[in-house]
C-alpha cells in the first residue's frame, strides 16, 4: 500500500498503484494538498475520515477502481480531490471467468509458530476442541418451549447462568418504589446494590452447556430441513462439543433418520453421547424432560472428565468473518486477519472465509487461487445462482451495503467486498464449500453464506470453525454459543469507546504505528490463549449465544 501524510500522522492513502482513487486517514478539508507516488491532487470537497476521493477527474461511465479492482462507475462527473459518494458512483463489478494460469504463492515466515502449541480437549476422532460444551437442541420449533425449560432447570443450578446482574438493579428499584422512594428510582443503582453473586461451577471441565433454539424443523421446503439437520450435525460434530441432548417431536420434517445421516456424513465412526427423546413417544411432556433431565446430567458427568493437552496450532480451525464495517476495515483490521489466515495455512491449519455477496467483484481474484478445477467451477456457480436468487425475487447483491457501511465510506458493494476479501490473505484456495458442509482440507475454505453476521458465523462454526476472528468498524456484539469469537475492531475510537465488545484493536495500523503483519502477529498471539482457555472473548463475557440458521432464501 502507498501511504503518505503530514509530520505526524498519516492523513491519506492509495491502497493499490492502479487506484484511482484514494482513502481519507483524517478529515479532510478544501484546498488541502495530496502528494502521493504517480498521483497529485487537491482537495475540493469536504472529505470525512474512512471516505474515498478521486485522484484525477472522472467522467460519467468512468470506472472508480480501488484495490486495484473495479468498484463503481461515474454517474456524474467527478473532479479531482472530490469526495465519491452515492450520487455520483454505482456499483459495478468486473466479469469472472475460469482461472488462466497457475497461482504461485510465497508463504510468511511462519518459524515463530511451528513449535508453539495451544491446550485444547483431544477428541477421540483426532479433531481438537478449543472448548468443552453440551448441547441440548430442538429438531423443530415447536421443542423450544421444552428447551426453555431445561435452560431454567440446568443454567442456575449448575453455575453456567450470566451473572444476574441486571435483574439485581430491577430488584433494587422495586425495592426503593415499595418504601415509597419513587424520587430514588431515577437514580442509579449503585454497584454494590448490583453486584453480581457468582455460583460455583459443578463441572469446572465443562465449559457450558448450550441451548441452540431456532425456529425451523418443520413447514418451509424440504431443502430447509435438510439444511437445518446439517447444520445441527455440524455442532454435534464439532470439536468444541462433548455430546448433544435432542429432542424432537416426532411428526417435523426434520427427522433424527436426517440428522442421523448427516452426522454419518461429517463421521462415520461417531462416537459422542447422543442423547434422543421424542416427545410424541415419550407419552407426557414431564417424563420426556425428567428422562432428558437425568440422561444429561450423567452424560455432564462423563464430558467433565476432559482435560487440555498441548496440540500443535495446525490442529485450529479458524473462521474469518466482518461484520459492522467501515471504510478502514479493508486497510486494517481486515488484512490483519488475511495475514492470520496466511500463517495458519503456512502451519497446516484450517480457516473458512464466508459471506458470498460480500465477495461480489473480487471473483476473479478468489477464482485464480484455486487449486482444483471442481473448485473454480464451483464457485462459480454458487455465486451465481446466488446472485439469481436475489434477481428472481426483486433484490440483487449490490444492495448489500447497510446503512452503517454506507455512512462510513462503504458505498458500493464491490467496494466493501475489496476490502472484506483480504481477510483470506493471499494463501491458495484448498476447497470450496456449499452450505451446510464441514470443512476437511487444510487451508483457506470458501463457504457458501450469506453476509449476515449471524447466519454467516452460526455456519462457520457448523463448518468447524473453533474460534472466529470478526473485525468490526462500527461495532457489532455478535458471539457464537459454542466457539469463542475475537472482535478485533477497525479503529481505535470504536475500541474505547466499546470496551466491552472489543477484544483487540487494529487502529495503530491506521496511525502508522504497527505493520498489517505485526497486528496479524498480535493477533494470533491472542487466538492461541483463548484457544487455550486462558481468556474468554468479550462476547464469552457476555453470553452472546447468537444462533440463526440460514433457510436458503435470500439473506445479504
């Protein structure tokens, strides 16, 4: 990246030598002076931090190029220095075809890593967990209810339930308005009144135990469950995962016979606890529950004699994942990742890149790093049948910048797909995966998601993933219940000023003060404790159990 700016601070950037357009690091104001290598201009208009501003003038039907791909076309004329907003740009993204020639890569240096190891639980089928949890799952919606329940009955009882923090507060101002201190109850709740009473964990080895509700199983399209079950199989399958509790009603689409089938399909020689109660056979619904109650309670039992074990980093599956971005995402946070994910395909390790509408105008690109044939034309065609299923119902992938992205410099889809594209890093492209399949193959996995922070994440873990790297710009409290997430933010004004989301900042590659791979370093120095269980991630901290599965419809 070219990148200049005043005596002490960076004001300005051209991400790529064929951009013709530049990256504002500052406010910056009519009249200002840009001097950057191959491009000289002035500033004349208004131009806020993380916005965009042309390098020289453009004409209606001119493309805008940024990460030296296209990202937009003129609708108006542009001038030099002025800032490039949606009145004047509409997206537009490049063809794709098959890849031409062989992709060449040169991995980093990764000898710093190669002994380091992280303590994870050693699951019999060779997989490596980060945490140890139970699951208790719904087939079909109409078991949440149920699920509640045993939620209630297990959480408090066995020391996994949040700190009760707030209804502490609400007890004190129902507290101070039955003494008739109503002037009171607009005051705040001290922290002592508040303070939280931990009970003691009854499974220190059990890490939690999960209650996934959804609201699918049944109606919808027979695609829809067998989706859901795959996903399901997924978790029940995934490392971090000791057994599962099921309860299903019995007459849903989604049948144990699928998910049965599905586990097979992610492990033949399946040997986890699998506890199954259908409520239609169980005759009634409180002995279908004090049956699970006890079962669970034993099979608890059983996964609290896990413990951690030193492991190699090979054996981590990292998902890599945006969601709140701004304009400095794709020059910070983002690339910071793409070199996480760089070094743990250089160590043998798994990551997963998702969100297909956000990979709209850099196709050619991913397309290129392809090692297999099967891959490309498979790509290919999940991102346009996706891109068809937004047509067919009146939407298209260009519409997928929120309001949030477009209020801090993300104005066209291509051009937040550019910058969400680094978080791949440069690595070759092992496999590419439909929903809701595992990733197998060591390296950089593509799956097929939408850009939805938490339909992309709920099958990113489903997918293996044992920790998630999310960078966020503008700040996004989305967590995961079975694999911790590390919310890496943008920018440091995001970091102070939502501590309580924010695991890491990425802000000093903004001021110039650490390199992209010193913050990826830094970074993954991070991931290898909480992989061990020495840290829990902000959104662990705060129970952020977010679980949405994606139905197949269009979702941006």
């Amino acid at each position: 990246m070219e990148k200049t700016g005043g005596k002490n601070m960076r004001r300005y950037l051209r991400i790529h030598p064929d951009d013709n357009a530049a990256i504002a690091l500052a406010d910056l104001l009519p009249g200002e002076a840009i001097d950057l290598p191959g491009a000289e201009c002035q500033i004349h208009s208004a131009v806020p931090a993380k916005h965009k501003f042309a390098l020289r003038s453009l004409e209606p039907g001119d493309s805008v190029v940024l990460y030296g791909v296209l990202v937009g076309k003129a609708v108006s004329q542009i001038r030099e220095g002025e800032l490039i907003s949606r009145a004047n740009v509409r997206h537009e993204a490049s063809p794709f075809r098959s890849r031409m020639q062989e992709y060449v890569w040169q991995a980093p240096p990764a000898a710093r890593w190669q002994a380091k190891q992280f303590h994870g639980f050693v699951r019999s089928d060779g997989q490596v967990g980060t945490r140890n949890h139970w699951l208790v799952i719904p087939l079909v919606f109409c078991e949440n209810r149920n699920v509640a329940v045993l939620k209630q009955a297990f959480e408090e009882e066995l020391g996994f339930a949040p700190p009760p923090k707030y209804r502490r507060e609400v007890a004190e101002l129902v507290r101070r308005f039955q003494e008739g201190k109503v002037d009171q109850v607009r005051d705040n709740v001290g922290e002592e009144d508040s303070k939280a009473i931990d009970r003691p964990r009854i499974f220190p080895n059990v890490d939690g135990i999960k209650f996934l509700l959804h609201e699918g199983g049944c109606g919808g399209t027979r695609e829809d469950a067998n989706s859901l079950c795959g996903l399901l199989a997924g978790y029940i399958h995934h490392p971090n995962v000791a057994g599962a509790t099921i309860l299903s009603l019995g007459c849903q689409n989604a049948q144990v016979a699928i998910l049965r089938r599905e586990i097979e399909k992610r492990d033949p020689a399946f040997a986890k606890p699998l506890l199954i109660f259908d409520q239609q056979q169980s005759g009634t619904e409180s002995a279908m529950l004090s049956a699970a109650i006890r079962e669970t309670f034993l099979g608890l039992v059983e996964a609290n004699k896990a413990t951690r074990t030193p492991v190699p980093l090979g054996h981590l599956t990292i998902g890599l994942k945006c969601g709140g971005s701004d304009g400095f995402s794709g020059i910070s946070a983002n690339p910071a990742v793409g070199h996480v994910a760089d070094l743990m395909t250089a160590l043998g390790a798994k990551t997963v890149l998702a969100e297909f509408p956000e990979l709209c105008g850099v196709e050619q690109w991913l397309i290129d790093r392809c090692m297999r044939k099967q891959d490309e034309g498979r790509f290919m065609q999940l991102m346009r049948a996706y891109a068809a299923r937004a047509k067919a119902v009146g939407s298209a992938l260009e519409m997928n910048p929120s309001p949030g992205n477009i209020r801090d410099g993300l104005i066209t889809d291509a051009m937040k797909s550019a910058g969400a594209a680094k978080k791949g890093g440069t690595s070759p492209i092992a496999a590419v995966l439909d929903y809701p399949e595992y990733a197998t193959l060591a390296g950089l996995n593509l799956l097929c998601t939408p850009g939805n922070d938490v339909e992309a994440v709920t099958a990113q873990v489903g997918a293996g993933a044992n920790v998630v790297l999310f960078t966020t710009g503008l700040g996004t409290p989305t967590g995961n219940p079975i694999s911790p997430i590390v919310k890496i933010s943008s920018n440091s004004e995001l970091a102070h000023r939502m501590p309580d989301i924010i695991d890491i900042d990425a802000g000093p590659i903004i001021r110039g003060e650490k390199s992209i791979e010193e913050m990826g370093e830094a970074i993954l120095d991070l991931v290898v404790r909480v992989a061990s269980g020495e840290l829990r991630t902000k959104a662990e901290l705060l129970a952020q159990n977010d679980f949405i599965p994606w139905k197949r419809g269009i979702s941006l």
